[in-house]
C-alpha cells in the first residue's frame, strides 16, 4: 500500500480488530510484487482475502479514501 492508504487502514485497525485482522505491507515489501501480480492489479493497491486466504476483492491505486476501505472491511466481516 502507498503511505496514504497505510495510514487510513492503519487507524481503522484498531476499530475491527475483533471482527478481521488487517494487515498492511508497504509497496516493494516482502512478497508485495508476487501478492499485486497475482491478484491482477496492474499497481499497488488493496487486496482484501478470506480466512483462507483466498482473494474475496481488490481495490486498484490510491485515488480513494476512508469511505471506500470501510465498504471493503464491511464485505470481509459480512456486513455488507
């Protein structure tokens, strides 16, 4: 994730903790690149997965904001 968006899932970490675990890798992290490729993201991005790590949506780019990561918290936790 690009700093912007790592810090608007960073402040709603806390706030689910008890419904989804939230993790944010910054771009060029780890597997970042792997994870992007293999979730057809042509950029960084949000991939949001299931207990099983299956891939449930992704959400492309950066151009975003705090509204649009909570719908996709929404769908992960079953509120949606």
């Amino acid at each position: 994730m690009c700093d912007k968006v790592t810090a608007i899932v960073d402040g709603l970490k806390a706030e689910h903790a008890d419904t989804i675990e939230i993790e944010t890798v910054k771009v060029g992290e780890g597997d970042s690149q792997k994870e992007i490729e293999e979730s057809d993201l042509k950029v960084h991005g949000i991939i949001a997965k299931n207990p099983a790590g299956e891939v449930v949506t992704t959400l492309e780019g950066h151009s975003y904001g705090k509204d649009k990561v909570e719908e996709i918290i929404a769908l992960l936790s079953g509120e949606s």
